[in-house]
C-alpha cells in the first residue's frame, strides 16, 4: 500500500494529541484505473484493514466521454465491493 508512509506519519501525529486512528475518521481514495474489479477489490480490503471510514471512487481522466459513463463506472464498482 502506498499510502503506509503516511498513515505511519498520521499515527504519529494522533499520538502526539493523546488519540489513535480509530477516533479520527480516514478516507481513503480508489481510482478506476484498468478497470480490473480485482485490484478494487484488493484496495477496498487494504483500506478496510488501515481503518478506512470513508472511500471514494475516481473515474477522472480515464477516458469516459459522458456522464453516463462516469456513472456505469461506478455503479460496476459499488456492484464489485458491496
């Protein structure tokens, strides 16, 4: 996971306010990518697993032409991980 560097820094700086990251709210970001369900899939866990509270899916600049598009993408996301 690429983000481990940061939540080690944010886990430090909790610390230094007396609070652990499961009393702040962490949302993480997923991009549509390839579009492989597979690596959704696997980002979802690793975020579930680092306490993730929130998450959003991007599907900017991946070549989608209309807002339909953009809201297929999603909907075959949420389909994916819910």
């Amino acid at each position: 996971m690429e983000a481990k560097p940061a939540l080690a820094q944010l886990d430090r700086f909790l610390e230094q306010a007396g609070r652990t990251r499961s009393q702040v709210g962490l949302e993480a970001r997923i991009s549509y990518d390839s579009g492989d369900p597979r690596l959704w899939e696997a980002a979802v866990h690793e975020w579930q697993e680092a306490g993730a509270t929130h998450l959003s899916f991007n599907t900017m600049s991946k070549g989608f032409k209309t807002p339909q598009e953009h809201i297929q993408a999603i909907q075959r996301f949420a389909a994916t991980v819910l």
